[in-house]
C-alpha cells in the first residue's frame, strides 16, 4: 500500500527559521554582568557589535521578511543556574507567542538529576528539544556517557531534538567557533542512533563525509542547519548537500541576530534548485521534524 508523501500533511508555505538567538531583557541591559560571568558568553559577546535581541525583536524580524515560526534558542551557559534563567525566558516567549515561536531549552549534563529536571519541567512547558547545546568537546567522550544517557533516553522517548553548535576542523577562526568538530561529534551521533539531532552551521562540513556509506547510514536521524552559512562556504554548498545527504536532511536557519534573516533567506531564494527542495529546506523539513502541523 503507498503512503502520500510526508509534505501533503504539512503546510508547503510556511518559512520556518531552524535556529535563532533571544535573551531577556535583563541579559541585554546587563550585558556586562553576564560576559564576567561566563567565559562562553564573553567569547561571544564582549564585542559591542555583537547583537543581542529579544523575543519580541525576532518576531518584528520576522513580521518584516515573511517568516512564519522561529526556533529561538537561549545561550549555551556553562553553569545550570544560568541555563534555568535563560530557560524561563525562553518559557515565557513561546508562550506569549505560540504560533511563532518554538522554543529550545539549555542544559548542563554534569549537573546530573537537576539537569533532567529542568528540562522534564521545560518539556512541561512545551520545549521542543534542547540547543544550541555548546559543551566541551571532551564531555562528549564515552567517558561522560552515564551523563548523557538519562538526558538521551528522555529526548528520544518524547520525540524531542537536540541542537549541536558544530565548527569545521580547518579554515578562518572567529569568536565562539570552539572544538565541537565532525571528528567530535560523529562517535556520539554514532552511540546514540535514536537521537534526533540537528549539527549547526552545516555540521562543520560533516555532509561531506556521508559520500562514506557507513556515514550516511549513521546520519539518518540527523540534519543539518545553514546558520551563519554566508559567512562560512560559498552557496554552492547547497547543491553539493541536496546532492550527497538529500534536501530531507537540510533546515534554513540564519543564526539571527548574528545574520539578518533577510540575507539568510535571500541566499536560499536565490538559489537554483529545485523548487521541492527549496521547499523542503525552508520549512517542510523543519515541520516534520518538530511535529508541527496546521497553519
């Protein structure tokens, strides 16, 4: 017996936008706070140039460049006191804006039985996975398995994703771009098969390596976000990605508001691939993924 394709269940407008940055008004006006209390945040944001928005910045954004929903992302904190007020704003945004957002909480796995707590108390809430999870790249070692099991078992059990920062091994260094590298994360995805994961920014070039065929079989249950793409591969990538991994596994993300949304989606717009794809890319994928149906 065959069965429709998966799209006609879903919405074929909707622009959905994989992986964008919010943080509470009280981060934005404290911002000087936040970079002497953590060394990550510091990396990333010491610069005055590097933006900080709020919930309700990103929907403005997307009110102006026709994007429908936004998976907003808190920060990668390194201690779990900080991931749990980060995970409260992140709360309240999804739901003063359910139709627009869908939100994604930040955890530490060595805080232990709090971690899972949290984040059974943000699935509570209507999280849909954690991210952008940004751990050292030891922690993800066998050796710290017993810390990632519990959290693994939840997400997987409930359906949830979990969104990996990812950086190449090779090119230009910029602030933030860590060692969480293909040569990193492929043994996890490899231990935890029935995971969903998404690798940001391409997974640092990881597409590349699943012209191995035991890759690719190892890739199965994850996808690849575009965030920060323009500033990292020229657009030819696309091409090259649809054509070794298939469209199904590639989700548009602009890592606003590091990149506008409108360049993101330009890029994508511009494109010449099939409409199917582009489709698939701007939001069917993300639709299917994150069981989101109707609008």
């Amino acid at each position: 017996m065959s069965h429709l394709p998966f799209y006609l269940c879903y919405n074929p407008s909707v622009v959905i936008d994989s992986h964008t940055h919010v943080f509470s008004p009280e981060v934005v006006r404290n911002r000087e706070r936040y970079i002497q209390a953590d060394e990550g945040f510091a990396a990333l944001y010491s610069r005055p140039s590097a933006r900080l928005v709020t919930a309700d910045e990103l929907v403005e954004s997307m009110d102006k460049n026709g994007i429908d929903m936004s998976v907003a992302c808190a920060f990668g904190w390194g201690r779990q006191e900080l991931c749990n007020k980060a995970n409260e704003y992140i709360l309240e945004s999804i739901a003063r804006y359910p139709q627009r957002l869908i939100g994604l909480a930040t955890l530490q796995p060595e805080a232990g039985d709090s971690a899972l707590y949290e984040l059974e108390h943000c699935v509570k809430g209507g999280i849909k996975g954690i991210g952008e999870m940004r751990p050292p790249a030891a922690s993800l070692d066998t050796a710290f398995d017993s810390l990632w099991t519990p959290i693994v078992k939840f997400l997987i059990e409930r359906g949830l994703i979990c969104l990996f920062h990812t950086s190449e091994t090779v090119g230009h260094p910029y602030p933030g771009k860590g060692d969480l590298t293909p040569q990193v994360l492929y043994p996890f995805i490899s231990r935890f098969p029935g995971l969903k994961i998404i690798l940001a920014h391409w997974g640092g070039g990881m597409p590349f390596y699943a012209l191995m065929p035991e890759v690719k079989i190892n890739l199965n249950s994850t996808w690849f976000d575009t965030a920060a793409s323009s500033f990292l591969y020229n657009p030819a990538i696309y091409g090259q990605a649809i054509d070794i991994i298939g469209a199904e596994h590639i989700l548009f993300g602009s890592d606003y508001p590091l990149i506008s949304q409108s360049r993101a989606l330009g890029e994508i717009q511009s494109l010449n691939i099939l409409p199917e794809h582009r489709k698939r890319i701007l939001g069917l994928n993300a639709q299917k993924l994150l069981e989101i149906t109707g609008g």
